[in-house]
C-alpha cells in the first residue's frame, strides 16, 4: 500500500521563507549543474526499457503508481484536454485563459513552482476558471539526474507554491521532458514508481503541439489535431518562450475540434479520477500537518476521493 504524504499547512511567511532559502540553494546548484531549462530543450537519449511492464509502455497515458501493480488510464474516445506546461506566465497564461474562456473549455496548466510562487495571483485565476492544477516541479529539472532527497523538495516547495496561492494541493505530476508513456525508459519508470509511493498520479500526454518549435500557426494546429480518434492529452505551454503562435493556434484548433465531435475535458474529469485539487484536511497534531488526497480505490467515471492520513 502507498504509503500517505503530509505537507505542512501553508502560509505565505512559510511560502516566503521556504521560497527564498530553498529557492537560492536551487538557484546556486542550478547555475552549477546546468539544470535549468524548459521543455523545448529537450531531455537526454533514451536508456533501456526493459523494466517496464507491458500495461504500462502499452497502457494510457495517465500513470498511476499509487496502486501495486502499477495501471494506466486510458482517455475516452474523441476527449481531449488540453494541458499546459511551464507556467504560469504572466504574458501568455492570460491570453490563453482568455481563448479557453471564448471558447468555453477546460485546461489542465502544471505549473513550475518558481513561477507559481511569483505569480499566485496567475493560479487562482486558473483555477476560478474551472482548470486544474498539476505541478511541473520548481526549477524544472530533468528528474532521472537528480537526488531522490532533491525530486522530493522540487515537488514538496511547489505544493506549497499551489497551496499558498489557492489553499489547495493536487496530486497530478507532470515530470519535465516526459512525453509519451511509450517513451519512458527504465529511469523514467522509476521516477513515476517513485512519484506513485508518495501519493503523485503522473499525466504524460498523448499528442504533441510542438509549439516550442514556433514554426508558425499552422504547424501547431496540424500537429495537434489527432490523426483517429483516439482520444488523450496534448501537450501545449503556456511559459517558456514566445507564446503568441500557441494562442493563435488555440483559437482555430479548439472550434475545429469541435465541429469534428470532440469533448474537451481536464485531465482528471476525463478519465473518471477525482478531482486532483484538494484542501489541505485540518489535524490537531503540531504544526497542523494536512493529509495529502489520492485514490485507495481504481477510480470509477464519477470518481470519488478520500485521503489517508
């Protein structure tokens, strides 16, 4: 069985000193190791992948490892969501609300603590929107490179990031530079065994934008409209760069997708788990610690949540 996740209650002198100090440790290890980046720099080659079981290198592209063994999810046929990496940015994460809200859909943002906790204002705006959360770590390391001690602080400091900005923790996870489930190789697949013992539901995706390329408006809509319809995750950013082509591209594709019968949907609504944002249950132990939500049971389309503390 899993075992549960605490975090302590958030406030924002926590979030303030969590942030400052842990943020400049990041900041001087980073410059060290070179581990800053985003998503459109790419990860390193592939490795073996021989210890990934079928179900999953097979499976849906929503990992969850809270259960033993490990299962997939699938996306609905023709639902699609539309998720968005490297955020919240406080130029094109408007633009694009602004686009999601014209057209009345749904996006699942996972956030980069660091941003998050610049730009807590940016979060609550995503989530009065009816979007969800997922965290994309704080500084946006390639997971497989780091310390298990340091993959824990990135993911633990941007909890606090969502939890200072909206009074919420989720437990959906997006690591940096994941792509396809059928691209993990063995690291990868520990990293999301890993995430899975500490409560975390991994969301990779299913199609690819390739907005980081910018090669223009058109490019994006034909790399993200699906080829069958087999439905899942795209993945799209709102961060990260020049962003003005995804806009763009968001406001074509989505109608277009529509008139061809698709749903959009978030991540978690659309493959019957619970709502990932949660708040923080409240216990009478020193210093309040909260209990971390994830499902005991496989999740049913209505899905239900509960917490273990």
């Amino acid at each position: 069985m899993s075992r549960s996740r605490h975090v302590p209650r958030p406030s924002w002198f926590l979030v303030l000193i969590a942030f400052l100090t842990f943020g400049a440790i990041l900041l001087v290890n980073g410059i060290v190791n070179a581990e800053f980046g985003n998503d459109a720099e790419g990860a390193g080659d592939r490795g073996p992948d021989g210890a990934i079981p079928a179900v999953v290198s097979e499976g849906g592209s929503v990992v969850d490892a809270t259960h033993d063994p490990v299962r997939t999810i699938r996306y609905p046929a023709k639902t699609i969501a539309l998720s968005f990496d490297d955020g919240p940015d406080p130029l094109w994460t408007p633009q694009v609300l602004a686009v999601l809200k014209k057209h009345q859909v749904p996006g699942t943002f996972f956030v980069l603590g660091s941003q998050a906790a610049k730009h807590p204002q940016l979060v609550r705006d995503i989530r009065a929107q009816g979007s969800e959360i997922g965290l994309h770590t704080f500084t946006h390391p390639d997971l497989t490179h780091i310390a298990p001690n340091r993959v824990e602080r990135e993911l633990t400091l941007t909890q606090f990031a969502v939890a200072g900005a909206t009074g919420e923790i989720t437990y959906l996870v997006r690591p940096p530079y994941s792509s396809r489930v059928d691209a993990l190789d063995d690291e990868d697949y520990d990293i999301v065994q890993s995430l899975g013992k500490d409560g975390y539901i991994t969301a990779l995706t299913d199609f690819d934008s390739r907005d980081w390329e910018r090669k223009g408006v058109d490019r994006i809509v034909a790399s993200s409209t699906p080829e069958n319809d087999a439905g899942g995750s795209l993945l799209l950013h709102d961060a990260g760069g020049e962003r003005s082509q995804t806009v763009a591209a968001l406001d074509r594709l989505i109608p277009q997708l529509k008139a061809q019968g698709w749903t959009f949907s978030t991540t978690s609504r659309a493959v019957g788990l619970p709502r990932p944002t949660t708040r923080p249950a409240p216990s009478t132990s020193s210093p309040a610690p909260s209990c971390w939500p994830r499902p005991r049971s496989p999740p049913t389309r209505s899905g239900s949540s509960s917490g273990v503390c």
